[in-house]
C-alpha cells in the first residue's frame, strides 16, 4: 500500500552492489516518457542517460515506444480487476490478453539489467496486479516483497499534504479519507499476500516498523530471501545509512535524498491524526491488521 515505507527500502537496496533501483516502474509509460518527469538522478527522464541507454537497447528510443498504447496496457490491470487475477486459471487468460505489453515489460527489464550489470532490478510499484503480470514474463525470476505498514500511520500520510517535486511546479500528493483508506488498505494487503504465496519461497511480509527498529539486520534478510547475500553494506551506523544518486522513475519524495541519513520511523500520526481518524482506520480494517500483526486499542489516546 502507498506511504509504507517502501520508498525508503527501495533506495537502500539500490546501494548494494549487484542491485540497481528503478522506482515504481509502473508509471514509467505514463510519469516518464509522457509527462517526462524527474529521474533520481535529478535529470528530466529524457535527458537522462541512463535510461536513454535502456530505451535505446529495448525498443530502439524513446521514439519507438507507443506511449497511449502502453498506458492502455497498463490500464486493462485494475483494482477492480483482482478478483479474476485470484481466480485459478487466470494465467492463462491474462498471457493471452496482454501477450504484448509482456514482451514489452521483458525486454524493458532484460535492458535495464544488461545496462545496469546488474543481478537485482527493485521495483517498489505498489500494485499488485503490477506484480502479477510481472510473473508472468518469461526469463524473469520474481519475487515479491510485502512491505506493510500501522494503517493509522498509513492514514495519516495520506490525509496530509505532501508535495511531488519531480514536476516543474512542485504539486500536492494525491490525499484520501481515512475510511476509504482503511478499504484501500484491506483490499491491496490480502490480495497482494494472496497472489505472492502462490510461488512457495517468492513472497515475504516486511513491516515497516520492524526495518526501522533494526534496520541493517532486516536489509540481510532481505537479501537472503533474493538469494544474493551480501557482504557489504551501506550502513554508517545502527541506523544511519549512506544515499548515493540513483535512477527511480517514481516514488516518495526521499528518493531524492543523498548523503548520509538517520532512519527514524514516522511516527508523527500519533499527534497528528484526529480521534475519529484513528478509529476509522482501526474498526475498518480489522481483522486484517490483526492478521499482519498489528494489534492495538481501536481508540488510542492521541499521544500513545
């Protein structure tokens, strides 16, 4: 689900040698080569080069992509949509129906490995139906890391302003109401455990909360479940971590963040998210929050 956290992990993982970090590759069609947004690196997405490279090794350019017709692609996988992903069979049908726009993903990531000298391509997209085609393009050995996070904290982010700065003219964030939120939440959490535990050994559940109580030892485990251990990594300190310039398409805002960091969990919806809020989100989402652990009273006074 949006706001928890992944950003944040996403950019980590970019630092380790033999992995690269590319954002919410998702978007890429629409935020990238559409309305040529910010790289990480700072560039607009057309003058940056590396990903000028990666187009040029997959289709030939910038040029050569029908942007429209990967947006609508893109679009034929909604929420609205899960309920037939979940259903058994259903790879069958979506390889048939978006045998295309699976080439294309395929050839998009195999170029960003090649030019990348990668082993481990981070793709912190959200949705699940995002991950569910990407199981379904040859050659690629998916897995699927479940970053969950507090829905009240979840809440909270979403209901106050946060502004984009990968546009000319910064813009708010889109914003949500905490009960539809607390729907969002439900619906995105279950379904993307459903469709990641069909692989046995691709699916792991991280919470927020735990990688920033420990930071160091939860990115190792990380690496272990990707089955590429490392030796070396970009930690200054039990929970300082050094940012290097990467190459994300999309995300939160500290995709933009370099240099040496202190990793504090966002704990400010304790003060900041009304009574009523925190209710919402806890009545409406249990019992799945309790099922991801998350156990607390349903009205908590503001500062617990």
């Amino acid at each position: 689900m949006g706001r928890s956290g992944s950003t944040i992990l996403d950019t980590i993982l970019g630092q380790i040698d033999g992995y690269i970090s590319v954002g919410e590759i998702k978007f890429i069609w629409e935020r990238s080569l559409l309305e040529n947004r910010q790289c990480g690196c700072g560039e607009r997405f057309s003058s940056c080069p590396f990903w000028t490279r990666v187009f040029d090794r997959a289709f030939g350019g910038f040029d050569a992509v029908n942007v429209p017709e990967m947006i609508s692609a893109m679009n034929q996988t909604r929420t609205r949509h899960f309920p037939l992903m979940l259903l058994p069979g259903s790879e069958r049908i979506y390889r048939r129906r978006q045998a295309a726009y699976l080439e294309k993903l395929g050839s998009l990531y195999r170029a960003i490995a090649d030019e990348s000298g990668s082993d481990v391509i981070v793709d912190s997209s959200k949705y699940p139906s995002h991950a569910y085609l990407l199981r379904l393009v040859n050659d690629l050995d998916v897995r699927v890391l479940h970053v969950t996070r507090d829905p009240r904290a979840v809440a909270n982010s979403w209901l106050h302003d946060k502004y984009d700065p990968d546009q000319d003219i910064p813009v708010l964030m889109p914003q949500q109401p905490a009960w539809l939120n607390a729907i969002f939440w439900n619906v995105w959490n279950v379904t993307i455990e459903a469709l990641g535990k069909r692989r046995k050994g691709a699916y792991r559940q991280l919470r927020y909360e735990d990688l920033m109580e420990n930071p160091e030892d939860r990115v190792g485990e990380v690496l272990e479940f990707a089955g590429t251990p490392a030796t070396v990594l970009p930690f200054a300190g039990p929970r300082k971590v050094r940012l290097g310039t990467n190459h994300t398409v999309s995300g939160n805002p500290i995709r933009f963040d370099t240099g040496t960091i202190e990793l504090r969990a966002d704990e400010r919806w304790r003060t900041q998210l009304s009574r009523s809020a925190a209710t919402t989100a806890g009545l409406l989402t249990w019992p799945v929050r309790r099922h991801f652990r998350y156990r607390f009273p349903i009205t908590p006074s503001r500062s617990s």
